[in-house]
C-alpha cells in the first residue's frame, strides 16, 4: 500500500498555514544542509573525476584500487576518518584493449568489448573464422560436430532480428506487422534455445566444451534492448577470450555464418591475470558525542561492471554518500550518533562486501539506528519502503515532514513494506534485523540505457536529481542521529503470496560467504 503515512501528511501540508513555506520546521541545521547541498554542491566535481579520471571499478581491478586510494584522499581533504577495511580474496585481473575487425568477406571494425575476468589473446592478433552453434537433432550428433570448433571462433547467443528497441518497432509498424515481428522473434529464439537442448546443454555449460574442443575463442552478444546498448558482466571461458560483440555487428557475423559466406574476424583482446589478493571496503566516520555507540549508516557499492564508466551504478550512489558526508562534516561536525559510511566493494557479485562488514561488526550492527542505502541510477529518490520494520513509518513520518517539499513531493512510501533478500547492499543488514532502508530512484532508462551497459558514462548523470539525492540523504542522517529513540525492530510477520513461488514470504537470511572460485565455477555452469 503506498503512501500510507503521507496521505495525512500531504493533507495537513497542503491545508497548513505553512504549505507555502519551503521549509516544514525552522531548524537551522536543515536550513544550513539545503543551502550547502543546493547551492554550493560538490557533485559534479566528483562525478567527473570518478567517472572520467577513476573509472569503473570491477572487483579485483586496477580501476578498483584507483578508486579505493581517490576514496581515501577525498575524506582526508574533508577532515574525515576513512580506512580501507580488508576481507576476503578475489581474482586480480587487469583489463586492456579489445580491438575486432571483420576481414572477410569485407572489412570492418565491430564494436566489441572483451567479458569481465576473461583470458586474452596473450598479445597476438588471433584471425579465425566464425562458426554458429550447429542445429542438430540430439547430443550425439553434436559430438560429431565438436572437432569442427578447433581453431574457429563459436557463436554461442542467438541474433537479435532487429536491434531497434521494442518501443520504436511498436510505435512505427502497423498493428499486423508489429504483430508479426513479434512472433518472429520468439520463434527465432525457441529455435536456437533448441539447438542447445538438441545438443545436451545450456548457454554456460556449452561453452567450457567449446573451449576443450580447441575454439580459438567464444562470442556471443547480451543486447539491453535500447540503441546500442549492450550488457557488459563475466565471462565464463578458463583458457580462451570472450567477447562480447554489439548487436548489429553480432547480427551481421550470425548472419554471414549461417548463410555459408564464411565470415572470418582478427581478434586482439587483453586480459591479465594476477592471482588473488585481498579485497577492501572503505568506511569513513564522524564520531558521535552523546551517543557515540549508537550508528546511523550511509551505504553504497562502489564496485561495479566495466562495460562503460559506472557513473549511475553505482557512481551516483558513491557521490551521494561523499556528497552527504561532506554537507554533514560541515554543518554538523558534532553527531549526537557516530555517522558512517560504507562504500562496498563486491556488490556485483552478490553483496560481497557489506556481508562480510555486517558479520565483522556486530556491535554496529546490533546499535544501528538506521542506514540509507541509494544503488538503482541517476534519478530522484522517489520511493522508500519499511523494509518490514513495523514501527519504521512512524519514525519516517517524523523525518520527511521535516524534509522540504521540494524533495518529498517526488517521494511514495510503502510501510511497513517488505524485507529485501538481495538486490542491493541494504539488504545484508535487514536480513539480520537491523533497520536498512533503500532510497529507490527514478528509472531514467536505468534498466535499458545504464544497468550494466557499455553507456553507463557521465553524459547520463541527472545533476538536479544528484543533488536532491545527497540533500535528501544528509537530511536524512541529521534526523535519525538526533532522534531520542531507536527504531524499534518489531518485524512484520505476515508476507504477501510470491509470486514465483506460489507461498508466503519470510524474513530474508544472510547470505554465505562466496570465494572467486565458487563464483567462477558457477559462471562455467559447473
């Protein structure tokens, strides 16, 4: 149900001598972050340095470490305590150039990115040709073909008909034929799903016999559905590259291999592995004075994909929190709480690094008034759920009428809401009871345009919303540290039906410690 605790609220704001008022209360210090976060904001200095200086940041990268150290230094120019914080291990692995050039029957160069932890080329330039994954009849046949792979690059994903998005297919075609094109395209994929089902696997499973059959390499093409848009995450090769190619250039190699034209590509990829090495978290804190054993958190992953820049995920959300804590130190110095923020690393590869802070930490954890925790995009903050905390929407009524309407007015609650398994770091610390909210954003095209895509740059940064955000957010902390109480943790206890499921939901659990090596064997399909 939204909006449960701002329908009153609305009513009593827009009826109120004080609707015409930017502010709800005269509290200086809520003036004071307003001022230093709409008028003198730091964002687009940060956003810049850390999307085109810094970079992505995929774990266990030198763009990581970069970050880590550009962390650091920036809260030491603030006067704030930060600290890398060790765990764990992952792989280290050093991205370089991708560079593929069609050669026959004509040449071109294609837009094409080498996968996350991939091996190269080991420095050549490797010319094959290209074959598909042949259609065949049962898994029989399919070891008949195998020894034809040796020396050629497979492609293993199916071909998008066409690589409009769907919205300007719809919006030109006429009823029949957007119909039609329609059918097409799901035929077209039942159809190639049944040649791995033919031959006895999966799109992962598939590939580590490719690479033993000798492929000099695999392709495949993971189109995020918008114009020229591809998704960008692991690979799932051990000995040979991985690359995925753009959806017209993928297209293009599909269809000259299908139709017996024979088409060959020279291939330069650089991947460099440099085996495990520890993994960090970087906490920043302003301690507290009345109460400094009682925590308000920032949160946001600073690790990311590297198919583009990371400047909305999670660039924004990193510059939202160093924005907030750089508003704070100045206009609140002196926390009733201790204030910290977690910039976690791991989060795309399952919540790494706030899982293993919430297990390290319990006194924080078990003391912990509140974290706000922004991952999803460039946009507004515009919904905010209970988490399942059932007293939670007492506590945030209190705090957003406070907040300026300029901000709230964009803002649905859902109270008590339900508690999150995954999705983004918050949820490391519901599923141990504690009250983590996430400030979900305003799409943007997030999903199509940014989410792990090759055009996740700083041209798609929304600055008016980034701003609002990093406001939002220290209002936000200022309110939760001075609060008299904590928030209760009374948990909801009826869940509605999942959908996929078909039952009733629970409390979320925590998840289990995973290695690279885990990770790695679940990419390859073991």
């Amino acid at each position: 149900m939204k909006k449960p605790l701002f329908g009153a609220l609305a009513l009593a704001l827009v009826t109120s001598p004080l609707a015409a008022q930017t502010f709800a209360t005269d509290d200086p210090i809520l003036q004071s972050i307003w001022t230093e976060g709409m008028d003198n904001s730091e964002t687009y200095r940060m956003s810049q340095v850390l999307s085109d200086s810094i970079g992505p940041r995929l774990t266990g990268t030198p763009g990581q470490v970069a970050g880590i150290e550009w962390l650091l230094d920036t809260y030491e120019e603030m006067g704030i305590q930060a600290e890398a914080e060790e765990y764990g291990e992952w792989i280290r692995w050093e991205r370089g150039r991708t560079h593929v050039d069609l050669m026959e029957p004509r040449v071109r160069t294609l837009e094409a990115m080498l996968m996350a932890w991939s091996p190269g080329t080991d420095g050549r330039t490797v010319r094959a040709e290209v074959i598909t994954l042949p259609d065949v009849s049962d898994a029989a046949a399919f070891q008949s073909w195998l020894p034809s792979v040796r020396g050629k690059f497979v492609a293993i994903s199916a071909n998008q008909l066409s690589c409009r998005p769907n919205s300007d297919v719809e919006e030109h075609s006429t009823g029949e034929s957007y119909e039609r094109f329609q059918a097409d395209r799901q035929a077209h994929f039942r159809a190639w799903n049944q040649r791995l089902s033919n031959a006895g696997y999966n799109a992962r499973s598939v590939i580590p016999v490719l690479e033993q059959a000798g492929a000099a390499g695999i392709i495949s093409s993971r189109w995020s559905n918008g114009w020229g848009t591809q998704k960008i995450s692991a690979a799932s090769t051990s000995e040979v590259p991985q690359i995925d190619i753009g959806c017209e250039d993928y297209g293009m190699l599909v269809r000259l291999a299908e139709n017996n034209q024979s088409p060959v590509i020279d291939v330069m990829a650089e991947g460099e592995f440099n085996g495990l090495g520890r993994m960090s978290n970087v906490l920043a804190v302003i301690p507290g004075t009345e109460r400094p054993n009682e925590y308000v958190m920032l949160s946001a992953h600073f690790d990311s994909w590297d198919g583009g820049s990371a400047s909305t995920d999670n660039g924004t959300g990193t510059v939202t929190m160093l924005e907030a804590m750089r508003i704070l130190k100045e206009v609140y110095p002196n926390p009733r709480r201790t204030i910290i923020v977690g910039h976690w690393s791991g989060e795309e590869q399952g919540l790494l690094g706030s899982t293993e802070y919430g297990k390290a930490h319990p006194e924080i954890v078990d003391n912990l008034q509140a974290l706000f925790n922004q991952d999803n995009g460039t946009g507004r903050v515009a919904n905010i759920s209970g988490q399942g905390f059932t007293a939670a929407g007492e506590y945030f009524g209190r705090w957003l009428t406070s907040v300026p309407r300029e901000i709230t007015q964009h803002i649905d609650v859902n109270f008590p809401g339900t508690p999150a398994s995954g999705g983004s770091d918050y949820a490391s610390f519901v599923c141990q009871g504690a009250p983590a909210f996430s400030l979900s954003s305003l799409s943007w095209n997030y999903g199509t345009y940014t989410w792990h895509t090759n055009r996740d740059t700083f041209d798609k940064i929304s600055f008016d919303d980034l701003k609002n955000n990093a406001t939002l957010t220290a209002m936000l902390v200022y309110l939760a540290s001075e609060e008299e109480t904590m928030i209760p943790r009374d948990q909801r206890s009826v869940f509605p039906v999942s959908r996929r499921t078909g039952q009733p939901g629970s409390w979320p659990t925590c998840r289990d410690r995973r290695t690279w090596e885990g990770y790695h064997n679940t990419m390859m399909g073991r």
